[in-house]
C-alpha cells in the first residue's frame, strides 16, 4: 500500500482542490471532521469519504450530489473528499487524472443553502 494518496478536497464554500494526504485513518478522519463513511453515488470507481455524522451533527450544508439526469439523490454536510477504489479492489487509492478533472468540474461552484418553507433552495456562491 502507498502510504500517500492524491484526492479532490472539497471545503464547504470553496473550490476543489487537489491535496496529497496519508493514507490513514486519522488523516481522512482530521479531513472530515469525524468519523468517516464512504458514500459512492458514481459508477467510475470514485468514492466520495465524507463525515459520517454531519448531518447529525449540523455541520454546514456543501454541495449537492445529482444523478445522470441533474437530480438531487443527496447533499453532503461538512467537508468531504473523493479518492478511488476500483471495483476489483476495496483499497483507497489515489484518484486518477482524468476523474480529478471530473469532479473537479462537477463540484467547482461552492453551493449556499436557503431553507424556505420546508423547500431547500440551492444557490451557486462564488468563493
């Protein structure tokens, strides 16, 4: 295992960022803010490692995730990261290149979120 890994950083209002962080426990949880879970909303061998009890724990609202057709399935409280583990193995990995530039893409807005009426509206924020 290499005791380094690449991943796509994404702090609630700003803008993804590459970091290479170690590959243990105790920095993926210190990038989180707690206890991590692995969320894979994807089918490219990404996985998104977010806080697993954000929600809970009323951390700030960050980004929605959408399906292929633009819908909401879920949003993601506090800081999260995406890192890659191919389906042949369970090992976190440093996410490639060209998924880098993905969700680098997909994420690149900081997203603010309005409560209204129950309706959660979700405003795109420049940093």
């Amino acid at each position: 295992m290499n005791d380094m890994m690449t991943v796509l950083y994404i702090q609630v209002g700003k803008k993804p960022q590459v970091i290479r962080i170690r590959h243990m426990l105790s920095e993926m949880q210190r990038l989180v803010g707690g206890t991590i879970s692995s969320f894979t909303p994807f089918d490219d061998g990404s996985v998104m490692i977010v806080n697993d009890n954000g929600k809970n724990e009323g951390l700030e609202f960050n980004r929605t995730v959408r399906d292929k057709k633009g819908k909401v399935i879920d949003i993601i409280a506090g800081d999260f990261f995406i890192c890659y583990a191919p389906p042949d193995n369970s090992e976190l990995s440093s996410l490639p290149d060209e998924l880098i530039q993905k969700y680098t893409e997909v994420f690149k807005t900081p997203q603010a979120f309005i409560d209204i009426g129950g309706k959660m509206l979700v405003v795109p924020v420049d940093e």
